[in-house]
C-alpha cells in the first residue's frame, strides 16, 4: 500500500486540520461522504472547513445574496465538521476570514480547489507559513509557468484530473480517490451513495405543505418537476414541464398523480404565470426559500422526481427516490451515482443543451 501524501506521524500527533473547497451543493452532495469517512478515520482530528466563496465581489447589494448560501444550513448540521468558514464574500471579510484561520496555527490544511489551484496554493500556506500544505495542482504547460512559484509552495500535491480518463470515472470516485491517496483513507463504492440527515421539523413541515395542498389524501403518485439550474445550458424551458405533466396525465398510470414544480426565487413568477395559464390542477409551486432542508424533506415525501442536471437529482439519490435525469452530454461523471434509482437522459448531440431534450424522451424513460 502507497503511503499517504500527508505523513501518517504527522496526521496521528496533530489536532485539527483545515480544508479548503469552493463548493456548490452538488459538489458537497459526494465530498461529504469523505468528510465523514475522513472523521471516522481520524476521530481525533478537529475537522475545519473553508467554503471559498468564488463570486466574491465588493459590490454589497450582492452580499446578502451571497451571505445566504443554502449549503451553510446543511454544513451547520453535519456533526463531523466542527467549524466552517463562511463569511468571505467580500475582500474584506476574505481578509478577515485570513486572520481568524492563521490564529488557528493549523499543522495541516489541504486544499481540494479546482478552479485556479495555484490560487489556493497560495491561500493555503498564506493560512498556515509553517504547516503541512497539500493542494490540487494541475499540469503547467508553457503558458502556466507562471503559477509555478504558487505550486512550489505545496509541501504535496495531486493532478485532480489524475484518474483515467477513458473510463469516465464518477465524481464520487474522483473524490474517493483524492483521500486514499492523501490520507489512506477506504472509501467502498457503496459508501459513496449521497446521504442526507433531514431534521424533523422539516420532515413534519413538508408533510403540512402537502397537506395544504390536498396532497396527503392522493389516490395517485406524487412527482416532483425541477427545471431549473445555474446556467441556462442546463436548464429546461417551463412550457416544457406543463406538456409532461399533461401527457403523463392521459396516460393510465400517471392520471391521478399530483405534481410539484420547483422554482429557484428569481422564477417563481414565471412559474406561477405558467401554472395559470395551462391551468393545471393538482400541481404545486415550491421553493425552498427558507432553509436548505426543505428542499430534501419534499424530495424525500415524493414517489417520482424529474430534474435537470443540478443538485436536486443527486439529493434525489441522497433520500432513496427513483429520479430521471435530464442532462448533456458534456458532464458524465456527474450523473446521479446510485444506478439502481437513476435513469439518464442526455440530450442527442454533443453540444445540445438540456432544453434539447424532448417531452416524448421522458415519457419513453418512464415506460
């Protein structure tokens, strides 16, 4: 067996240690399986947590935006992390953020940055001078020579991209990858399956939405329709989910279903004007506007979820539902990792976006 990257005398005799991510909730569905096995492993060790903040801006009417990422609410519940860093936003609180981790005198922080490494390189030994520094580093080239005095501050490092590529490895096993090697640490593939830990007051708050609704006395499925992601390469247009939800409708097994449409905030008016105007009974506008656990809490209530390729189709594995996935073709290792429960859809070409997709090609998933 190789030896771990950071020195296994070193990791037995420290304290704490500091990781370093920017991470959206997707990327946190999969890294958090290896927080927690990383935990196990070293129970011992204090677990930190810096979430980079990659649209910092000293623009404030983006802060409060900014201020409320929903990933917080699921990092302040998870039980193996004992402190995140989260208010770096603006350069001054980055700077801020910067004082209160070099106080910490870490003896290990490791950064797992994708996006510019060698700019986390660099944040990392600013964070700890006399620490055990780990990074990502990917290959220079010609034209990235210049990051070469960024790089030489790492005391270890790993080409992130490393894997074979001609396999298509999975994220999960991209990140399960990264901490054998950097710490020894096992994770099986069957440990790689999303998790998600919903308090009960989310649980019981989805049940009296559904209520609400009319939804808890339903003789027919419950399907929840997610639309929407970040960029609108990957989302479906909206038109698109009122003819699913009425072809569904004509046909036997779907005719007494009730539907649940998810809108990100800045959409929901778009949603509301759509739902008016096809007039669709038995559907449901929701937006987990409040804390992240709603979101998992409706997922987990729900017999069918349909989504684009965002977070929600990964939480979907995360509470055990069926889910069709809706995505391109460019982004292979991130389709919902537990098989059994995920169909995928890709759009047709490789350059189509999800919108490319087609009503009739999840309604063929279906049957």
């Amino acid at each position: 067996m190789n030896l771990p990257l950071i020195p296994s005398d070193l990791l037995k005799k420290s304290d704490k240690i500091l990781f370093i991510a920017h991470l959206a909730l997707g990327d946190y569905t999969y890294l958090q399986n290896c927080f927690e096995a990383f935990a196990r492993a070293y129970p011992h060790l204090k677990l930190h947590l810096w979430v980079d903040e990659v649209r910092r801006t000293s623009d404030a009417s983006q802060w409060p935006h900014l201020k409320k990422n929903v990933l917080y609410d699921w990092l302040d519940a998870c039980d193996f992390i004992d402190k995140v860093y989260k208010q770096n936003y603006s350069p001054e609180l980055f700077r801020q953020s910067i004082g209160e981790a070099q106080r910490e005198h870490y003896p290990i922080v490791v950064s797992l940055g994708t996006l510019r490494p060698h700019f986390y390189a660099n944040l990392a030994r600013e964070i700890s001078p006399d620490g055990f520094v780990f990074g990502l580093k990917k290959p220079m080239g010609l034209f990235g020579l210049h990051h070469w005095f960024s790089y030489r501050k790492l005391d270890a490092s790993l080409d992130p991209d490393a894997a074979d590529r001609a396999t298509a490895p999975h994220i999960s096993d991209v990140h399960a990858e990264w901490f054998r090697q950097l710490a020894a640490v096992d994770i099986p593939p069957a440990a790689r399956i999303p998790f998600v830990h919903i308090p009960e007051q989310f649980v019981e708050g989805a049940k009296a939405r559904l209520h609400e609704w009319g939804f808890d006395a339903r003789r027919g499925k419950l399907v929840f329709i997610n639309p929407f992601a970040k960029t609108r390469k990957r989302c479906w247009p909206v038109e698109r989910v009122a003819e699913l939800i009425e072809t569904m409708r004509a046909q036997p097994e779907w005719r007494d279903a009730c539907f649940v449409v998810n809108a990100v905030p800045q959409e929901v008016d778009n949603v509301k004007a759509m739902l008016a105007r096809r007039q669709l009974d038995r559907t449901e506008l929701f937006s987990a506007n409040e804390n992240f656990f709603q979101l998992p809490a409706m997922l987990a209530q729900c017999d069918l979820i349909v989504s684009v390729e965002t977070a929600v189709m990964h939480l979907a594995n995360a509470v055990g539902v069926p889910v069709v996935a809706l995505m391109r073709q460019k982004t292979p290792e991130w389709a919902p990792v537990d098989k059994a429960n995920s169909t995928v859809i890709t759009a047709v070409q490789r350059h189509d976006w999800v919108k490319a997709i087609p009503v009739d090609a999840v309604m063929h998933a279906l049957a």
